[in-house]
C-alpha cells in the first residue's frame, strides 16, 4: 500500500493556560496548595487571570495562594471577591504582592479585613515604584477600567482606605475627578492622597471638604503590624 504521508513540521505544542475560574467552590487548603504547583507549573507561565470569586480561602489557603502568585509572573488580574478575606490572608497575599510588575486589577469585594489588612496592602503596593495595580473593588469602593470619576463623598472612609485607595490612584490614568468629601480622613489619610497626587498627573479636580484632619487618627500597631507607619 501507499506510504502514510507525515507532515513536514510538527504540531505547535498546546497553548499556555491564559485564565484560570475556580469560583464558588469550597476548596480545603490542601486543595489550593494542588492548584497553586498547577499555577506555579512552568507551562502555565502565561496565565493572566485566576478568579476564586465566592470562594472562601482561609488563612492556610491564603500562604498556597502567595505562593502561586510569586510563581505566576504574568497575571494581571486576580479576582478574590466573596472569599471572606481575613487580615491575616491579606497581609499574606500583601507580602506575595511586593515588588510585582504586571498585576492591574484585584477585586477583593466581601473581604472580612479590617484597616489593619488594608494598611498591610498599601504598604506592600508602596513599597516599591514597580507596582502596576491601577484598578481595586474594595467593599465601599470601586476603581474599575471604566471609572473616570470616583463618588465617595460621606461614606465614613477610614485612613486606611485613603492609604489604601492612594496606593491604587498612584498608578491609575483614568480617574479624572476624585469626591472624598464628608469622610473620616485625619490627617494619616490626607498625607497619603497628597503623596498620591504627587505622583498622579491626570486628575484635574479633588474634593476632601469636611474631614476631620485634626482628629489625631488611629494607625495599626503592635505585632505584625509593628511596620506599618503613615504613608
């Protein structure tokens, strides 16, 4: 019979894992550390998008989750929304975050952490000028692709999500007009959005009328929060 014809180059190898759901799922640590080596595996390099939406990942689950985020030099958006975040697991995630260069975007909506987490997320996001995050959803707040004016007038915002929300604003070249009126800003809050427009060139109008500057303000301190200062 007739020769099996074979084609002259071989077949390009399957393409990198590019996103990555996993959400709404009730997944044990031990699991999460399997999906972190998967993550971390040198074949999925590439991958930009892992969501674990409405999945709640503990505190042990948050250190595998570091851990795939040191290995996954790629990602630009995570999305963690609804996983019942506590400070410890965002301080965890915080430290695996220092020094990252590609990540934009981080939806950490229905967290369970207090200021203390969100000192811990600026600090890690100011700790260098390598950080690209532009975009946050934090629980009162939002900062999407799509946001050109930030309403967050009489929300009652606390120093730690000025910290928090200056450290996003820094990077950030859509927000053209910022409402911070009417919040609880002392003057921690206020250092911290001074030092952002700084940085930020792009927005053209700020409202921060009727903070309470000099009311002395609270910052985290003592254990692990002991490096946590007024940024």
């Amino acid at each position: 019979g007739a020769a099996k014809a074979y084609p002259d180059t071989p077949p390009e190898p399957p393409t990198s894992l590019r996103t990555l759901r996993l959400g709404q799922n009730e997944f044990p640590p031990s699991v999460i550390a399997l999906l972190a080596a998967a993550v971390g595996d040198a074949r999925n390099r590439r991958l930009e998008c892992l969501s674990l939406a409405g999945a709640p990942v503990s505190d042990e689950g948050a250190r595998y989750l570091s851990l795939a985020l040191r290995l996954s030099p790629s990602l630009t958006s995570i999305d963690l929304s609804f996983c019942a975040l506590s400070d410890a697991a965002v301080a965890t995630l915080s430290d695996a975050l220092v020094g990252d260069t590609t990540l934009r975007q981080l939806d950490m909506r229905g967290s369970e952490c207090t200021d203390l987490g969100r000192w811990a997320l600026a600090r890690a996001l100011l700790s260098a000028d390598t950080s690209s995050l532009a975009y946050l959803l934090d629980n009162r707040w939002e900062i999407t692709p799509a946001t050109e004016q930030l309403l967050c007038s009489g929300l009652g915002l606390t120093d730690a999500e000025a910290g928090l929300m200056s450290a996003v604003l820094r990077t950030n070249s859509t927000v053209r007009d910022v409402h911070l009126s009417r919040n609880d800003f002392t003057r921690f809050g206020l250092e911290s959005i001074g030092t952002m427009l700084c940085a930020n060139r792009g927005i053209a109008a700020i409202d921060l009328s009727f903070n309470p500057v000099d009311a002395g303000g609270v910052l985290p301190s003592g254990g692990a929060a002991e490096a946590l200062e007024p940024l």
